[in-house]
C-alpha cells in the first residue's frame, strides 16, 4: 500500500516494488507518475528509472518565460505533444527520464527538452507565457513561440 494518491491505478509488481524502494516522498511519486505516463502509453521507457533525482540543479525550478522560434530552438534534445496531460510537472519528467537537465512546455500541449541553458536575451516577461496546461490547468503551459523553462534536477 501507497502512503499517497497516485495519478492511475498501479498494480504491476515492479513498478510497485520500486516505488516502495524509492527512499524518499519525492523520488516515490517521480516514479508513480513515470509509471502512470506509461500506462497512458505517453511515455515509453526501456525501463522504469532506478535512479532519483540527485544534487546540481534544483528540480522543477521555474527559468522563467522566453522566446522560442522555429528554425533556432532554444530545447532541441528531444520533443513531444502531451494532447491531454501536458504541464510543468509531467514534461519534466519526461526530461529527466530521458537525461535532460531542461525542459519546456510550449504552446499549450508541447514539452520540450534539452541540454543547454537558455539565453538570457531570449526572456520575456512571464505573463508573455498565458497558456493552461491541459494536464493541470492552473499552470501555464506556455504560448505561441513563448516557451516556459524549468530545471530538471
């Protein structure tokens, strides 16, 4: 048994293992709700992580608001369309599961991630990024070519 709620139902043996391995509050529900992307099948790991979050940056850290355009991404590591579910939180982990120190939510449903540190002459004011999220829609997922940027951990 859990001591919290997780996003879905988790019954399978090794996903519940590892979560009762995991050592902290955090790293526990890092790996429920890995393992709740992939149950959605928005997530397609090799392998559920065995690794938490560790030391360096500050996970989930707000960056800030910033410029993004088509032909110079600021993430250019990796992309996606989160249809339903995209916010901060889940993009991050996306990024993170697939070694990213940064990722970007974008446009209401995309996430982005990458490995270098955004410009600071592309950063807006953060009202410039005034999309919800459809995956928790008291958070801002973004805008048109406005690009919310966070830490990974």
């Amino acid at each position: 048994e859990l001591d919290f709620v997780p996003l879905c139902e988790i019954t399978g043996k090794e996903a519940v293992s590892a979560i009762h391995r995991a050592k902290t509050q955090h790293c526990k529900q890092h790996l429920a709700n890995i393992t709740c992307l992939n149950l959605r099948e928005e997530l397609y790991p090799h392998r559920l992580p065995h690794l938490c979050p560790n030391g360096g940056k500050e996970a989930g850290k707000l960056l800030g608001c910033y410029k993004d355009e088509k032909a110079f991404r600021l993430l250019t590591g990796y992309y996606t369309n989160l249809k339903t579910t995209n916010s901060p939180q889940n993009c991050i982990n996306l990024c993170l599961q697939s070694g990213f120190p940064y990722a970007g939510v974008q446009y209401v449903n995309e996430c982005f991630c990458g490995t270098e540190e955004p410009v600071s002459t592309a950063r807006l004011p953060d009202s410039s990024c005034n999309m919800k999220c459809p995956g928790d829609p008291r958070e801002a997922c973004g805008g048109y070519y406005t690009v919310n940027i966070y830490q990974t951990g």
